[in-house]
C-alpha cells in the first residue's frame, strides 16, 4: 500500500527541483541566492511559495519558467531538463505584463498564432467570458482597471492552455478587496482547468487561503526551510481553529511573532 | 471655466485664430508704420499669391517640394527604420556603429551640398538625396532608443509564448517602441521639410525654395518671397499637424500620456 503510494506519487511528478543553486555575479562579486533548492510540486497541485523578502522568490520563479538557468543543480518538469521558456508554462506578472498595444481580444489571442482561426475565436470568447470581460473585447488595457488587467493577463496565459502557471506576487498591486475576489477566481479557474499553480506571495494568509501546500524559504542565500500540507477543503473557513494554526505555523517558521 | 476643465471646440479654434489676425494686423501696421518700399504688406503678399496661383506656378512648385520631400522621407524611413530596430535589437552591433553614426548625425545637410551635387549632379537627385540624409539620422536613433527602452517584461512574455526571434521584433519590439519611433518620424519629417527649401534654392529651378531665390533675383520681388515663405511655414504646419494626428490611432496612444 506504502509502496504503491510512493509509485503513483512519483508518476504524478510534475516538477522537480534538486540541488538548485543560483548566484548572481555583479562587479566581479558573486551573490549566492539560492543554496540548494529542493522541491517536489505534483500534477495539478497549487503551491504557494513565501518567504522574506529579496530571499529569492522571484529568482527561483524565473529558473523554473526557463527565464535564467541554475548555476547547480537542476530542474525537471515531466522529467525533462527546464532549458528555456515554453509555452507549456506561462509565467504571470504583476498585470505589467499586458501588450497596451493590443485589445483584451488581441491579448488572449497573442498566444495563439499556431491555431487556426475558428479555435482562435473560440478560445478568445471562452476565456473571455471565463475572467469575466465580456463586453471589453475591443477595449484597451489603459481603459481597464488593475484587476481587469490582472484578469486578462490570467487569461492570455489560460489560452494557450499551459499545464503550469508560474505566478508572482499576482495580486501585488491591487486592493485588498479585488485581491480577495481574485482569489476566488483563480481558484475557481483551477478547479476547471486543473493546471498546476506555483503561486509566489509575500501575503501568508493569501497562501493558506489558496494552497495544497505552502513553501517556506529561508533568509538568503535561500533554500526551501519547510513545506506544509493544508489540510482543510474549500471553500476555506479563514476563522476555523485549524486555518490559524496553519497560519501561525508559517508566521512562526518565518520568525515573526504573531504579536504586533 | 476652470484650468482644468477641457477647453470647448470654438475655444480651441477662436484663439489661434485671433492671435493670427493679431500677428497681421501688427505686421501690416509695422508695413505701414515704417513707410518701407521693400517689405510688401499682408496684402501685397496676398496678391502675390494670387498671381502665382494665376500664372500656375504655386500648385506646381507646391507639387515638386512636397514629392521630393515624399521621395526624400520615404527613403528615409524605408532604410533607417530597419536600420534602427536592428541597431536596437543587438546592441552588441550598435556598439560597433554608433561612434560612426554620432559623427555624422551633427555634419548639417547643408555641408553635404557639394558630395550631393558631384554624385547626383544638378536636379532632384541632389534635393532627395539631401532631405534623406536629413531625415534619416533622427529616425535610425529614435528606433534604437525605442527598441532599448522596450520593458524587459514585455520582450519575456513574448518569449513565453514561443514566439521566434523575428516574430517577437515583429509583435513586440516593434510595437511597443512605435510610439516613440512616431515622435522620432515627426521630428524627422520636420527638418526634411526645412532642408527641402535650402536644397532648392542651389539644386533644382522649381520648388517653394527655388520660389524664394528666383522671386528675389529676378527683379526683387518681395511680396513673392514672403509670399513662398508664408506657403512653407503653412505646409510645414499642415505636415506636422498630420502628423500628430497618428498619435490617436489606438494601437500607439497608449504611448502619448496625453491622449489616452
Ligand atoms: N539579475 C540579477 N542580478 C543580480 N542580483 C540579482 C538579480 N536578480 C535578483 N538579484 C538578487 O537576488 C536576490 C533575490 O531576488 P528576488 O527578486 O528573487 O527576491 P524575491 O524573494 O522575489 O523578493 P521580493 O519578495 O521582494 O519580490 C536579491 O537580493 C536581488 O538583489
Ligand atoms: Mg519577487
């Protein structure tokens, strides 16, 4: 029984990070960043990774999108060395990342120059109506607010139906109403579309309230100080005795008192 | 009406052209004032117009200044545009070019006269040839900067998506630089305008520059001279007014603050 848990976890793989190390050099000075990373993230799982600040977050982000390469170690996905970015993982900034140039619908559609042009206008109408902009197909994104630019970004990466979506600090710069509508959505979207998420937040109740599993990084140069499972279902009661506990757990394995 | 409240239409249009009708009713008493017998009056000039209008020669030499600035610009923009986006793209080139390019962008049009006139010989090669070089400068460095300042953000979701590396100068680079390569195809199309008169007045006998010298030569007839100025200085309006107008197409407005 152990055994063939162990089996189909393994199968169900869908990265693997080991021994990552990763050192910046400036001036002739090298900065170690990351210090042997390990990390396990199963299909279809949500992850959230927390940590300090300028810890390495983004850094260990942007090597999983095969936007910089380890200078140790290395990082699989679907037991394939990460060499590059790919369209298979689509990494979602801050809503920054959305073309000004292009309508929402030529946004969404960026992606999709290799289909034809029937299942081009499905996808387009599908994920458009999926985040919630119908009606804003011919506007531009100066003319939409920041969670509607969120919104479309989301959706631009959901098109080309990726099975990764790397996210950082996504709902950094919005308020903290629409960031807590737009964790309902993304998590609504997950459900439907069972990608896996690696989701980046300094917010530690925005990774309770969203994760399987939630790792913690250490001060730099940063490795992986724990990963805990959260055990509680959706939708998540965020006063029920055990959600505290977990998030007192993480506050505690950051070194931050939960007395202010 | 308050400061910040937009100006209403007959506004926009009833100031300038009062201040207009101020400007001639002060150089028409100036005119008068000084009793001068050789700088003719708003109406002389008027008149002046009228007779070359009559005889054809205005829609004529209109016609050839603006197809040799057109032929000029054109070439302008079909080689320094490629230029510049390539400069742009690899910076590693643009190193190698640059300090030849920052040498001869200063070298005024003007000086290129005799070079001009020994390789194209006396005619419109020469005035093209000079309105090029004019042109040409401004635009190959207002791509290169346009494509430099390019956000990094942009040029990496691009390469999410798989985009090859023509497609992404095509879809991204090239895009999100063309506001300010615009700004630079404006500026350029100004001086061309200016070095299209100075090269008529030495390469060719037609033209609104040819107009000036000849009108002066034969006979000293001013009111015919500030008749051709007034025609360049009200074209070059036109031209740049045309001009900015491309800023309100909507896939490069969001790249003029104060348009969108
Ligand atoms: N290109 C780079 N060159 C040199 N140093 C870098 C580079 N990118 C990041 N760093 C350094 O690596 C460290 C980690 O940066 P990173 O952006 O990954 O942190 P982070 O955990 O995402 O921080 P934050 O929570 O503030 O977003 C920082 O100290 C930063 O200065
Ligand atoms: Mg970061």
């Amino acid at each position: 029984m152990a055994l063939a848990e162990s089996i189909t976890t393994r199968a169900g793989t869908k990265l693997s990070a080991q021994h990552v190390q990763m050192a910046f050099s400036r001036d002739g000075k090298t900065t170690p960043v990351l210090n042997d990373v390990n990390l396990q993230v199963a299909k279809g799982e949500f992850l959230c990774i927390v940590g300090p600040s300028g810890c390495g977050k983004s850094t260990l982000l942007s090597a999983i999108g095969g936007f910089l390469s380890p200078t140790g170690g290395e990082i699989r996905i679907d037991g394939e060395v990460v060499s590059g970015p790919d369209p298979r993982r689509i990494f979602v900034f801050q809503e920054r990342g959305v073309f000004p140039w292009l309508t929402v619908e030529g946004n969404i559609e960026f992606g999709l120059f290799k289909l034809a042009q029937r299942e081009r206008r499905a996808r387009v109408a599908h994920y458009i109506e999926m985040v919630g902009l119908r009606g804003f197909e011919k506007a531009y994104p100066s003319e939409l607010s920041g969670g509607m630019k969120q919104r479309l970004e989301v959706a631009r990466a959901l098109a080309v139906n990726p099975d990764m979506l790397l996210l950082d600090e996504p709902f950094g710069a919005l308020d903290s109403i629409t960031r807590l509508i737009m964790r309902g959505e993304l998590l609504g979207i997950w459900r439907e579309e069972r990608n896996t998420v690696i989701f980046v937040t300094h917010d530690i109740d925005e990774a309770v309230q969203l994760a399987d599993r939630v790792a913690v990084m250490s001060g730099r140069p940063a490795g992986i100080q724990q990963t805990i499972d959260i055990d509680i279902a959706h939708p998540r009661d965020i006063s029920a005795p055990r959600y505290l506990e977990l998030r007192n757990g993480i506050l505690e394995q950051l070194g931050i008192a939960h007395h202010v | 009406m308050n400061a910040l409240s937009a100006p209403r239409k007959w506004e926009r249009f009833l100031w300038p052209v009062v201040a207009s009708a101020l400007f001639l009713v002060m150089w028409d008493y100036a005119v008068v004032h000084t009793a001068t017998k050789v700088f003719p009056s708003p109406l002389m000039v008027e008149q002046g117009i009228a007779e070359l209008s009559r005889k054809g020669v205005l829609w004529a030499y209109i016609g050839d200044s603006l197809r040799r600035v057109a032929l000029g610009f054109g070439a302008a923009v079909a080689v320094g545009v490629p230029i510049g986006l390539t400069l742009g793209w690899y910076p590693a080139v643009n190193q190698v070019v640059n300090p030849v390019l920052q040498m001869l962008r200063p070298i005024s049009p003007i000086a290129w006269i005799p070079v001009a006139i020994l390789l194209f010989g006396v005619g419109d090669g020469t005035a093209v040839f000079l309105i090029f070089l004019a042109a040409v400068f401004p635009i190959v460095v207002a791509c290169i900067s346009g494509v430099a300042t390019v956000p990094a953000i942009y040029r990496r979701a691009g390469r999410n998506f798989g985009l090859s590396a023509p497609q992404l100068l095509l879809r991204v680079v090239f895009p999100a630089a063309l506001p300010q390569i615009i700004v630079g195809l404006r500026l350029a199309l100004g001086i061309a305008w200016l070095v299209v008169v100075a090269a008529e007045m030495i390469a060719v006998d037609s033209g609104l520059g040819y107009l000036v010298i000849d009108a002066r030569n034969s006979g000293k007839r001013y009111d015919l001279v500030v008749a051709a100025m007034l025609m360049i200085g009200l074209i070059g309006l036109v031209l740049d007014l045309g001009f900015r107008s491309l800023r309100k197409i909507r896939s490069v407005r969001w790249g003029f603050r104060d348009e969108s």
